[in-house]
C-alpha cells in the first residue's frame, strides 16, 4: 500500500488542480461555510508552525503536527455542533472549527494554570466538553470503542447525535479498533470511523500494519459500508462524511471512510524520520497538499484571492502571539490541584498525601519558565 | 422482610436502580434472556427491554470501552464482567481509560461506571474461574473497589456505587453467591461507601477480611472463641478508599491484627493494610500483623482446598499472635 | 447468520446423504485413514456421552461436550504429525486422532495423580506437548496470536511446520483474534484459522457476534483468503486444511476457514440452553450429523458396515471403562506439587510457603471421592 | 572497559546474546530500522536481519502472543513495549497466558519470554508516559521482574534474564537511560537474579529502592551524611522473587527501615517490602518501616517533580524514623 495512490476507487471531488472531477458534484455548501473550512485549514498550518518553533526553542515539552492531513479535520464541518468528537492527538482543526480558543490551546501546551485541564496531560492532549471533544489519550486505539458506546448511548436515548472517530492507520491494528467496530456493526450504532491513512505510524508503514489490500476493505468483517476517499481532498471528506452521518442518523449504523494523506513531517516533536524513511518522499507529497487544492478550487468560485491568503495568515499570526502573550508565562495549576479529580470527593488517603505534600518544601521544576 | 441470597440481592438493586433511573443500562456477555451465568440479571430484559440489558459480542475490552462511552454521554452503565479472571482484556480501558478519565480532562469527564463481576475461588473454577485481583485496581488510581460479603450488603453498596459518580469495581464473591442468605429489606437503602464494618466485637487480635473470607475469618474466629480467645472481625466491604481509622483503632485496641485475603500473597491488598497498621499502631502492636493469605501460585484445580485459607488455619493465625 | 444454513458459498464434497455432490471431488485418501477418520469420530461420540454420564454423576466437576462439530476436530487428519495444534476446550478428537490415550484423557477430567497436567486445570484444558497439542486455556481467544508466533517462528527457522488453531465463532469478536489474523497476514505466517461456527457462544447466537455477512467474510481485512466450509462434512474440512496447509507451506501466508457446524448440546455442563434457545433447534441438525454423513459415504464405499460400528462402539465403551477403572479411583497429587512448575525452580518465597502448608492438618477437598 | 549509558548498556546485551544463540529474536514497534524509541535496539536489524528483528503492527497483545508461541516453539523472544504504559492491551496475554503456560501445563510448556520495556517518570511524560506498573506484575504468580539500576547491572541482568527459562518482566528505568553512566566490562558477564545488592553500607537506617528510585535514594542519603547519619542502601534489583534475606539482615542491623518507590503508593510493592519487613524483624524494629511513594494520583504533566519523590523528601523520612 502506498499513502497517496492513484486508485480508481478513490473517491474525489476535486483534482489537484481544484477542478471538479468528471463524474463527481461538490457538496452544496454555503459559501461562507466554504471559506470557513478553508479558514480553519490555514489555522491549522500556521498554528502547527509557529507551536513547532516553540517547540525547538525550548519552551514546549513536546508537540505534534498534522501538516498534510488538515483535511481530515474537517470531516467535522460534515456534522452537527451537537455531534461528538472521539479525537486522536492529530486533528486539531476539528477543534478549532467547532471554536476551541488559541488561548486555551496554547495554554494546554504549556500545562499551565490556564490550562483546561489543569496540566493534567501532555501537549496535544486536548479535552473540551463544552464542544463536545472527547479529552485525548496517548493510548492508541482506546477512543474508538468509547465512540460506538456514545453512539450506542445516543440510540438508546432516541437522540439523533452521531460519533465520529478519528485515529490513524496504525490505530487498525489494535484489538480495539476491532471490538470497537465490532460492536458498532452488531449495535448498528451512529458512529463514523475516519481513519487517517498518513502513510506512517512513527517509523513504521502502512503495508506492515496489515496485509488487507485497503484499510477500507476492512470494513466488510465489521458488516458497515467501506468507502475510501482522497484524504487531501476536503470536499471528498466533506461529502463521505455527510452520507455517513445521515446514513447514521437514519438507523443505518456505522461507516468506515479510510482517508488516504500524508504524514509530511515527523511523528512528534521528538522524531526524526530521516532514520527510517526517504527524505524525498515528503516532497512528492507537495502537489497533493490539500490546502493549495483548495484554495485554487475556492479562487476558481472567486472565494479566495492571494490578499484574503496574506489577511488570514497575518490574523492567525497575530491572534497566536497575542494569545502566547496572554497565557505563556502564567504559573504552573495550584500544587493543591495535583490531588482534584481523582475522585469526585477527595478521600481521607488522598487529603492526608496532600497535606503532606504541601508541609514540604515547594520544588522548582526543572522545565518549567525557562 | 424477604430472604435473599446474594445474586438475588444483586438482582434486587439492579431492578430497582433501573426503575428508579432510566440512565441505568447493563451490558455484557450472555446477560439478556440467559441472565448471566451465575443469572444474576435474570429478568431485567423482559421488565426493561434489550435496549437496557444488552447482550454484547465476546469482548471485555468492547463491553468496557462502550460503557465508558455511554457514562461520558450520560448514562448510568452498570456492565458485568462474565468472571473476574476475564477482566484483563479490558484492563487498559479500565486502568488507563476508566479510571484516569476525570483526572486526565480536568474534571470535565466524570465516568462513573459500576463494573460488576463475579471473583474468587471455592468452586472448583482452577485458575481461570478463581482469581482475585483486587490488588491491581487498588493500586490504580482512580477506581474504587467494593466487596459485598452478604446479601444485605450487596443490595446497599451494589445501590450506592451506581448513585456516585466515580467509576467502581464491584466484585462479588462468589463462592457463596447462593451460600449467603439473609434478610433484605425490599425497597431502597444504602451503605455508604468508605467505611468498614465491625462484625464482631471482641479484644485480643483484630481479624480483618473481605467478601467470602469474611466468612472463613468467622470460622476461625468461632474456633478461637471456644478456646476462650475474643477476636473483633472487621468486613472492610470498600477496598478502595479503604477505612483505616475503624481498622487502626481497633488494633489500637486489641495489640494485634491478622488479615485473611484469598488472593496471592505477594503484593496483595493485605500487604498494604499490613503496611498501613503497622506505621499508624505500630506503639499498640504486641506482634507482627499476620498476614493468612492464597500461595504466590496460579490458582489450581484439584488443591484449591488446600491453597485457600480455611478457619483451622485462621485459627492457628490468631494463635500465632498470641504467642508472639 | 443461521447455522447449518444452505450457502451457495459453502464448499461441500458430501451432501447429507453421503454423495459426492456435483463438481466435487474427494480428496486422496486412503481406505485405512478413511476408517481412521471415522473411528475418530466415533471415540469423540462415545467418549462424550460417557463423560457426560459421570458428570451428570457427580463424579466429573465439569464437561464439554462437541456433539456436532466431531468432524471440525478431524482438520488435522491433513496436517502432518510435526504441526502444532493450537485447540480450544473442544477439540477433544484433535487430540484422539493424534493418540491421547483415554488413560491421560479422563485422568485429565479427574484432575488427579495421573493427570499429565497435574491437577492444574479444570476439565478439558488438556495439554500434550508430545503430540504438539498446546495446554488450553479458558480465556477465549488467548491462543490465537500463540499460533501465529508459533508459525512465525518456524517460518524463521525455516522449518516448514504449520499451526492450526481452533476456535469457536464468538472468539472473533475478541481483540486476541485480530491482533492474531492481522499478525498472520503482515509476517505470512503459515497458520491455520479454523474457526467453528457452531451457532452459540454460550446463550449468544452468532449474529450477535457480528454483522458480517459470513465470518470468512472476515479474512478480508487480513489479506488471507476466507473459506467458508460445510463444518459437518468432515472430507471438506479435511480438502481445505489441506489445502491451507500446502499454501502455508509454500510460503503463501495464512488461511481462515469457517466451518458451519452447530452446538447441538449446551454450552457445558452447567450450561442450560433451553433457558434461551428453542428446543426444536437441536432436532433440526439430526440431519446434518457429520458422523453419519460420512457412514453413508464410507458405507457406499464399503468401507463401513453396521458390525463395525457395532463393534467400533464396544470397542470404546469397553476402552473407556478400562480407562476409567484404572485411573479413576487414583489419588489427588501430592499437595507438595501445588509449589511445582510456577517457576523452573522452587524460589525462597514458595519454599517457606510449602514448608507452612506442609505442616499444617490436611484438609479434605469436599469434592474428592465422591 | 567502555564507558556507556543504560541504553547502550541494553543494546550490548542484546546483540552478545543474539551473537551467542541463534534463538534469540526482538520484536516489537519501531524496533527495528528505527531502532526503537529510545533507540535501544538500534542497528540490531543491520546485523541480524529483519528475521530476527521484527517490526510490528500496532498491537501489544500480539507482540506478547506471538512471542508467547515464539518461545512454545523453542525460540529465545525478547519483545520491547515501546512505553510501560502501553503494556495493557497485553495484560491479559502476560498475566493469564505466559504467567501461567507452565504451571498450567504440569511443566510441560515453559515460556521464557523476557519482556522488555522502559517505564517510570521524570521526563514530562504525563500519566501515559510514566508509569510505574511493577505491582500488577509482581502480584502475578510465575512472572519474575527485575529492573536494572545503572549500565553495568542493566546488562549483567539482561544477559541473566535471556538465559534462564522463565518469564520476566525487564523494566528500564527510562529517566536515567542516558543520565546514568558507567563502566561497563566488554563481553560476557551476568548478575544473578533473586540477589539484591548493598550499594553503600550503613548502620542507622536501611534505605531500600530500585531502578531510577536509586539513585533518588543515594541523594537523600547523601544530604543525611552530611548531618552525620549513616544509611545503608540496598538496590533490590530483582522484584519478583526478592531478596528477602538481605534486606532483613540490614534491618535487624539498623532497626529502620525507608522504602522509595516511584509508584502510587497504595499497594504498591513497598506495601509488601514493608509488610515483610515487620513480620521478620518487629523485634529490632525501632521505628514504623516508613514508605516515601509516588501520590494515589494518576502521574501528572506539569507537576511532575512534584509528584516523584526527591532527594528532599528521602531526608525528611530518614529524620522522621530518626525522631520517632
Ligand atoms: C497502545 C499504544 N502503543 C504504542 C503507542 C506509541 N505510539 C504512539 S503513536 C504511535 C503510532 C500511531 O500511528 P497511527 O495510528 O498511524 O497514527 P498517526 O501517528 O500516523 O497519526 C505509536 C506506536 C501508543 N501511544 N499506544
Ligand atoms: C475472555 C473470555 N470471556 C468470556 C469467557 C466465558 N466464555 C467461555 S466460552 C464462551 C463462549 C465461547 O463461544 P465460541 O467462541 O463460539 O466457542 P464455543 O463455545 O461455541 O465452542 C464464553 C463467553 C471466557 N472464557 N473468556
Ligand atoms: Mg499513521
Ligand atoms: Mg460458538
């Protein structure tokens, strides 16, 4: 299997070109709703670059970029506010689109008192509830059956609100895809399964994850429709995940759409691919970037123009320092907060370790303001 | 008031809890028509429906990770785990996933799911229909752990983990899931989670245990009293947060502890409470606490009567402090 | 899904009444093997009844009958006596055709002094490493990803034994036979799947276990070919395992058979089915039987006569009551044997925990000599 | 001799014994041309072929399960989980299925799987990336466990492990991977398992850790030195079985007795060393064993060194036996 191949099962809206290909109707999407999605895919790609430079500065611990896969991220445009969002720690843009703050962002990176989840978890492990973006854990896999139960939860309650489940081909390999697509097939439960096929997981590539000819065919153990789309395509993802919900919604049950892109750079902040893969094989990517198609499709409709590029990219620009400003040098969550949270109630064992721990002397974490 | 065994009481909360909260749900293997297989949810699916009481494919980590799912959507899921020794399918979604949920989002995910499933040894389950691993989901933070060690008990701590918020590992003993008869009250009642219970007052050696070993401690305890030895019994029914205060005053008291816990020995629940009794009474203790505990084998098949504890060796436990 | 269910799809070599059917063709066997395939059949047969008999008794604390799916058992008449069986608790004829001796069979049931297993397990977890029989396990699914490592390793080798491994239809629901059918695909590892669709796992019938259309279907996402067997037509069974066997010889990777078959008892002995299935179901099989599917084919090629069955089942039933007279009265194992095999030797820690246990009163089991 | 770090230490290890037995084989995720994470297994693939190190799919329970029937059949595996805390998904293949192969199988199918992984905190993990999970293991009946200190133990312990026939579990230390530096003799050499080590010898108070927790201990045992307190450190180095004699000779010797574990501290594997400690030398006890632990929190991001135990804190409990 190679990460963007040409494949006549391929579904695409647009060509590289921006161009509506034969056979194919673009989604009837309003068009500041287009310009929103574009919006928030060059939100992605700025706010990845800038967070990476603090990164190699020193001030972050750790991040990881999405650059080639903002795409993906979109399929959220395709659903209901209301619907939820069962993320891996690479698709930050379905946040942003549903209207997660750079400060808060920003200050999850740094763990910091501003932090939504009070420095709970590492960078990039994001948890907003008030938009229904289920809290990010580093165990591959977990999320997904934890999205066919919301699913199943939403049916039993005769509510129409959907799951979309996002994780990378590697995720396929774990029992937990498995019993979570398993269960969603039995339980024709509303969830979407958007598995973003980037090629990689860490040093790892798709064709060692399994022997399947597609990620999509494996669909057909599970009793769901299989479909494979352009993952660099965002009107494709659009399009696949619209029928997927409404198909949901309607009592159908579950989808799989394997979205075929491009992991460009490393794992994370602490990878180095030029270890295990071609340093060329990242710039075989670059025609297929799915902001560039887009915007040439959008600039074909007049909705993009070179200027709106240069605005977007200066507000985005300007909104992460004033946001970095704001939030980058607040202090570390109270050392008090170290034991909320636990449980609802704090237990007799727990308050007796926090007084214990607050008699001691405060430590200076060696990372923290450098 | 009626007289139920345990698996009745049980079946009583659930029954009453799904009456009382539509959110409440159950899930798991074989527990629709058939009930379970100890039958424990015998019922529910023709009162509630099978949207309530679903039977899943074999697959704990499925049963787990959808009912997490459900508790961040807001129900109330209350899955049963076929046997305890086939929970570790399911581990990393209750050790990394369940119990970690409310901390990791910063209060914005509670999960409060009531895992329910049958443990430990005494009928002729070898080591796959036998084990005790309490131990493990102690050590996790972020799960509490709860034994019922009779039918009363069962009802009330059964109804109080599924009205709290925090996600329980609700074991239930079963060797004398039918063997414990008792009174219970119909209606609703709880026990509060947290606090242990003394069985039997008494002031030379402290006797503390759990879930089916309650009763083998009784035994003992029963045999030392004809040799005119006065044991308090402590049931400590919630492991985790457990009660150290009514445990360490009694050993205050009487000088002297002996924990009973069926599973291995090495590493085991009764390790900590050891552990804690002796940095908390240590000036009060007149011998070391003993620990009666399972052998640091795999459960076995032919022996088990010889690997679990029994009360002629609670007894010679007791009298082991005694002599000390 | 139904079981015993008419498919197109479902490879055949004898129908019902003991025919050829059209288009297919026995595989070359010999007469002697033909009869020793039968005879397997049969001891599966007799032995069951009897066992469940004792059961029933009081004298065994537990059984498992295979009533109906005996000709699943005789995949490994087409595998060389050098591959690893990897079974699950019903299989018991694997393990007769391979020369079990009723002897360590039954002492197995007892749990006692003569038990090769040492009184370790519950009833049916055998083990019999000199026949590449592997010790059972009760968590279902569990030995899945053992044959696949099996296989790779005597791929790695570059030997060219082949595992098969046994498991009933709710094991594919279980995250082990994923991980297990994904690691056979990606390393072509020379391994069997057999799976028996049998219809129930315990109370839950198989279309709770997946909305698959077949669970061949399932090979799909493994990259293996799936097959999809008559489960009671024990030459069809014998023609695909040896065909999968030549495949994984040959270095062609894994295959997954699906054998429709049915559970024709319940589940074990503590099982009731009559709680949740209709008591008519079980009558419906009668036709299906594989033995007496393969009597009539045997019987049209003189191979079999009603005096040899006659003579088969005294045979075993005298066997049986030999076997049993001689091992059943034997004492448990030394309770010193508890300390044995947790480790290669005996550490302090057990040491001291014998030396307790041996000088306390013995107990008497409340179950033994009954 | 070569100076090396844990790493490096691992890594000669492994290819010696790979040299040395044919049987030997790694697998696991990126452990091959990536040479692992931490790079411990880097270059191994260049010299011993992608046969005998394995790049894997995603999936801890098939790297376990596969290794399992890898050594059914004679081979020597050593798979790595890339982080402690991805151990989980292959609970139920360690504790129900290599655990248990032999026993279960009357001695008929030992499974001399040396599971390798880095765990424990100190390098701004958060809870996924952190834990310290030697407690469920040691708790498991027919798995040993064994964590190495420093360079030169952790091959001498590696080799040990690759060459006798039971399970273990091999826990690298990851925060001092490359911190902790030394000597380290080319070619063979091992360090017997089950054998504790007396690291500086002492006469008020034992202190006992292991791992990472090590060198945390000889830093608060620095700081008591320099107020005249004389501490003897033991390096348990083998969990499962441990060195009992040792440590209880040490405590008869001093009469106190701390324990640092990195752990929550609940059930932890100090409990037991404690609960150990008091059942064989109360009589000399002249304090309460004392446990400084990791909190009964998941590990946290941002307050890590909060969290850990430090050089401080070892100080404060050596005084607090002191002053009892
Ligand atoms: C259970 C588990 N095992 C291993 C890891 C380490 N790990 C983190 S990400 C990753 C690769 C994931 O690849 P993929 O699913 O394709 O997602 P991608 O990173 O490409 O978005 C691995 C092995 C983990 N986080 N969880
Ligand atoms: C992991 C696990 N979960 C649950 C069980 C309890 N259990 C034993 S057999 C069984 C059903 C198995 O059905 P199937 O795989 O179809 O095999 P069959 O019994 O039909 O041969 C169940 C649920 C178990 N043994 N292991
Ligand atoms: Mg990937
Ligand atoms: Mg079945």
């Amino acid at each position: 299997m190679v990460a963007i191949a040409k494949n006549d099962e391929l579904k695409r809206v647009i060509d590289e070109e921006g161009n509506v290909v034969k056979g194919a109707r673009p989604p009837d999407i309003a068009d500041e709703e287009l310009r929103k999605i574009y919006r928030t895919l060059v939100q992605v790609r700025v706010v990845d670059e800038r967070m990476m430079r603090l990164q190699r500065q020193g001030r972050l611990g750790f991040y990881m970029q999405s650059t080639g896969e903002e795409a993906t991220h979109l399929a959220v445009a395709a659903l209901r506010p209301s619907d939820w969002v069962f993320p891996s720690y690479r698709e930050p843009g379905a946040a942003f689109y549903r209207g997660y703050e750079l400060e808060q962002f920003i200050a999850q990176l740094y763990g910091n008192a501003a932090d939504p989840i009070k420095g709970r978890q590492m960078p990039v492990h994001h948890s907003m509830n008030w938009i229904n973006y289920v809290s990010i854990s580093s165990p591959v896999g977990t999320q997904i059956p934890q999205a066919t139960g919301m699913a199943m939860a939403a049916k039993i309650q005769g509510k129409d609100d959907v799951a979309i489940v996002y994780f990378g081909e590697g995720a396929t390999s774990t029992g937990e895809f498995h019993v979570g697509a398993n269960f969603a097939g039995v339980f024709k439960a509303p969830v979407i399964f958007l598995c973003r096929n980037n090629g990689w997981a860490i040093s790892t590539s798709a064709d060692r994850q399994t022997a399947a000819k597609t990620f999509a065919s494996k669909a057909v153990g599970y009793g769901m429709p299989g479909i494979r789309v352009d993952g660099n395509d965002v009107l494709a993802l659009y399009q696949a995940t619209a029928d997927a919900a409404e198909r949901a919604r309607a009592g159908d049950g579950p989808t799989f759409i394997e979205a075929l892109t491009y992991r460009v750079h490393g794992h994370s902040s602490s990878d180095d691919p030029s270890v295990y893969r071609d340093p060329d094989e990242p710039k075989r990517w670059q025609q297929a970037d799915p902001l560039a198609r887009f915007q040439r499709y959008l600039g074909k409709k007049k909705l993009w123009t070179p200027e709106w590029e240069e605005a977007l990219r200066t507000e985005f620009d300007q909104a992460i320092t004033v946001a970095h400003d704001k939030v980058a040098n607040l202090p570390p969550p109270d050392v008090e907060t170290l034991f909320d949270d636990v449980f609802e109630e704090l237990p007799s064992h727990l308050r007796e370790q926090k007084e214990w721990l607050m008699a001691q002397p405060r430590t200076k974490s060696p990372h923290y303001f450098h | 008031m009626p007289t139920m065994n345990i698996i009745q009481a049980v079946n009583d909360a659930l029954r009453l809890e799904m009456r009382r909260d539509p959110r409440v749900v159950i899930l798991g293997e074989d527990v629709a028509k058939f009930g379970g297989v100890f039958r424990a949810t015998s019922g529910l699916v023709d009162e509630f429906g099978p949207d309530r009481v679903m039977d899943t494919p074999l697959a704990e980590a499925g049963i787990i990770g959808a009912a997490i799912g459900m508790a961040l959507y807001g129900l109330r899921p209350v899955p049963e785990i076929q046997f305890a020794d086939f929970i570790f399918p399911a581990f990393d979604q209750i050790v990394n996933e369940l119990a970690k949920f409310r901390y990791r989002s910063g209060g914005q995910y509670p999960a409060p799911v009531v895992i329910r499933t049958p443990y430990g040894g005494g009928i002729r389950g070898g080591h796959y229909h036998s084990q005790s691993p309490e131990a493990l989901f102690i050590h996790t933070p972020g799960l509490k752990v709860v034994v019922p060690s009779d039918p009363y008990e069962a009802k009330g701590l059964l109804l109080s983990c599924i009205r709290q918020n925090d996600p329980v590992l609700f074991l239930e003993p079963k060797r004398i899931y039918r063997a414990s008869k008792g009174e219970v009250p119909e209606g609703d009642y709880t026990i509060p989670l947290g606090k242990a219970r003394v069985v039997r007052e008494g002031t030379q050696v402290t006797v503390i245990a759990w879930g089916s070993m309650l009763h083998t401690a009784l035994e003992g305890v029963d045999k030392a009293a004809e040799l005119g030895i006065s044991c308090e019994v402590i049931d400590l029914r919630t492991l985790m947060p457990f009660d150290v205060e009514t445990m360490v005053e009694s050993v205050k008291k009487t000088g002297r502890a002996v924990i009973v816990q069926e599973a291995p020995r090495t590493c085991g629940f009764a390790a900590e409470l050891s552990a804690t009794i002796s940095e908390r009474a240590m000036a009060w203790l007149e011998a070391p606490v003993e620990r009666l505990c399972g052998f640091d084998t795999p459960f076995p098949y032919t022996l088990e009567h010889e690997y679990m504890p029994n009360g002629d060796r609670v007894l010679s436990t007791i009298q082991k402090t005694l002599d000390w």
